[in-house]
C-alpha cells in the first residue's frame, strides 16, 4: 500500500537539496533568487504529500519542511507565501526554539524588504 510514509521518505531523501539554498547566502541575489524558486516548486511538492494529521504523525518532518519553505519563500520573493508558511509552522510549533527559527526568517525578510521598523517589532514582540 502506497501511504504517506513511503511518499515522504521518498521526499526525504533528497530534501537536502532544497536546504542548498539557505546554504548560499554569500552569493549574489540574483543566483539566489535564480536557485530559490526551483527549491519552493519542490518544497511545494513535498509539502502536498502532507495532510491533515501529519503535524501529530511526524512533527519534524511537518516543522522541517514548512520552516525550508518559509526561507525559500522569502529568498525568491515569495513573501505572500513565505507569510502562509510561517503562520502554519508558528501555530504548531512545540517549542520556543521552533518559533524563534520563524521568526529569524520573518525578520530576516523584513530587512530584505527594508522594512526595518517591523523587523524591530518582530525582535521585540515576536
């Protein structure tokens, strides 16, 4: 029987493949945007092999592929989506730790935008 288990293990394998791209920070904006929206079309797949119990079935999984999303998201513009992405992982998030790697990634976006007030009030109040 083919379930989510084997679909995601499948995904898992090569997940690291779009974490390449949080990895290219020191490079120009224009390869990072270039590389960024292929990495949100296959978190995009990945994501679409979750339902609605995978929050409770595999937390790190669920958590590990919504927050690469959000990066991925805010590194190819996709600050819409990047929004989505990060309210799903905060509203599931377990521990402090979890909230506080979105909301890196929300401020991160924020100053990309140069929306420095509300990177300051995401710092500040979260």
């Amino acid at each position: 029987m083919w379930h989510l288990g084997h679909r995601l293990e499948r995904f898992e394998v090569s997940g690291p493949a779009s974490r390449t791209v949080t990895r290219l920070e020191a490079y120009s904006p224009d390869l990072i945007f270039n590389i960024a929206g292929p990495a949100v079309q296959y978190l995009e797949n990945g994501l679409t092999l979750l339902h609605e119990g995978s929050w409770q079935e595999d937390y790190e999984l669920s958590r590990g592929l919504h927050v690469e999303m959000v990066e991925a998201a805010y590194l190819s513009g996709g600050h819409e989506r990047m929004e989505r992405y990060a309210r799903e992982a905060l509203s599931h998030a377990h521990q402090l730790m979890d909230v506080i790697q979105v909301h890196e990634l929300k401020i991160q976006a924020c100053q990309a935008q140069n929306r420095l007030a509300a990177a300051l009030n995401l710092g500040l109040h979260g």
